[in-house]
C-alpha cells in the first residue's frame, strides 16, 4: 500500500513528543513528503527551533503548541485542535517517558506521570482522533509502542504494561475502524538512541552499541512498514516470517479463550446451571 493510497499530501499531521528524539525525526521525514505540521511537546524554544528550520528547508506550514500532556487541560486542548481542525489527517502519537524504579518500594505516585503520559492521553488522543478522521473520510495514527510490549522479560512492569497498551489499542482500533477509512499503526522499536534514557536515569552507555538503533534509522524504517501497509511494524525484525508465525499461535488460541466451563486440565466439577 502507497503512501497515497493511505495519507494524503494535503493532510495536516500533528505529533507529540515532537522536539527532539523519534518525534522531530518524524516532522522532518513527513516535512519532506509535503506534509504541513502541528508540533506539540513541553520545550518551546525547542520547538521554535526545530519549527524554524523544517520551514526553510521543505518550505511547509509548521504550527507549533507547547503543551505538557500529563495536565489534564492542556490534553483537552489538544484534543479540541484536533477534533475541530478539518486539515489534521494523522496523529503521530508519539509522547511518552520511561521510569527505571521497579515496582517493589515504589508507590502509584512514582508512576502517575508515566500513566498519564503513556497511556492516557494516547489513548484519549487516538479516540479523538479516530472520531475526526471518520467523519473526514479518513485518516492515518501512528502509535509508537515498544518492542517491551511483548517481551515484558527486558522492562520493568509500569513501563512495558504501557506500551503493550498502546500495541492491544492500535490493533484494536483498526480492527473497529479500519473498513471506515482509518489506518492505524503500531510502531514497536527496540533500543532507540534518543533522550529517553537520560531522563529514565538510565546510562545509555552501558547498552550493548549492537542493540541500539539510530533514531533516524528507527523513523525510515518505520515509515517503510507504513507504506508498505503494516498494522505492527517491528524495525529491527529481520524476519517477518518470525512475526507471522507468532501472531499464527495467538490466533490458534482465540477458540479457547472463552468457553463455558473450565479446561479439564484444571478438574473443576462444573456446576449445572438451570435453563
């Protein structure tokens, strides 16, 4: 599937988490496709800056809004921008942070921001977003997940539960809505050589160099799997036969999922219940 097949140049994308790292690597790859942007993130002269030169460059319209998405009133106006804008056509959700405590001796409040981040308002931006795009005729969410979305062995649980969040959403979603036009994409990268781990507390140093993936390398690879029509994109998967095959048994699972009485294995007595 062609990028014009599913985004159109005239769409608007607005991207979180936009001033530096994935997110600005993205408004640089779309700016080049002629996309005009709306960047959203925390750092506004960051944001001016990155804004300033995506301008001169590829001569595209960029808007930008500084806004902090774990504030519950400025995610509302966020979301406002996107449901009243008829020219926004993609969401690239984007935004989200990593915390390095592990769960035992910490508190909820030690992971609020990252809920709140991760999961909240992905989640209340993608329904936004796919009620706009609908109603426009269609539209395209990229949702950067993680690869600890399935392999929660590598993370610790507040972080990799997020991001199997945000994979279960996006998959979810396109199953609703994808016959009514929208496209959604779940991004799953691996290690990324970006500020996250900094602000984790985490010494990016001490990451095996042959797991980790340029930023940039990470954007064009997961701008392939879109084009070419992926709903989960892996970028470090050398083998798409490995993920076929994974997605194979999940599959074979779903007939035994729900039954109305307990698998023999377990030697529940099951109760005969009236008709």
């Amino acid at each position: 599937m062609s990028t014009k097949d599913t985004v159109l140049i005239k769409d608007t994308v607005l991207i979180t988490g936009a001033s530096t790292g994935i997110g600005a690597v993205y408004a640089d790859r779309l700016a080049k496709r002629g996309h005009n942007l709306i960047l959203v993130a925390r750092d506004f002269q960051r944001l001016e800056t990155l804004a300033g030169r995506l301008w001169e460059q590829h001569g595209v319209n960029v808007a930008i809004e500084a806004a902090d998405l774990t504030d519950r009133s400025q995610l509302e106006r966020i979301e406002q921008l996107i449901a009243g804008d008829p020219h926004i056509g993609v969401l690239v959700n984007n935004a989200g942070m990593a915390v390095s405590k592990p769960i035992i001796g910490s508190t909820p409040d030690d992971f609020q921001k990252l809920i709140d981040l991760n999961v909240t308002s992905a989640a209340r931006l993608g329904i936004v977003a796919a009620n706009a795009f609908v109603k426009r005729g269609g539209g395209a969410i990229i949702n950067l997940s993680s690869v600890l979305g399935v392999a929660h062995e590598m993370s610790g649980a507040a972080y990799a539960g997020s991001k199997a969040f945000v994979l279960s959403f996006s998959r979810a979603l396109q199953n609703e809505a994808g016959a009514r036009g929208l496209r959604v994409q779940a991004v799953l990268p691996g290690a990324t050589r970006t500020e996250i781990w900094e602000r984790a507390g985490i010494d990016i140093a001490a990451i095996d160099p042959s797991r980790l993936m340029d930023v940039h390398d990470l954007v064009d690879a997961a701008l392939a799997g879109f084009d070419a029509g992926e709903v989960v994109t892996i970028p470090s998967l050398p083998e798409i036969a490995d993920w076929q095959a994974y997605e194979a048994a999940r599959l074979k699972l779903l007939p035994n999922l729900s039954r109305n009485a307990p698998a023999e294995r377990y030697g529940v007595k099951t109760v005969e219940h009236a008709a």
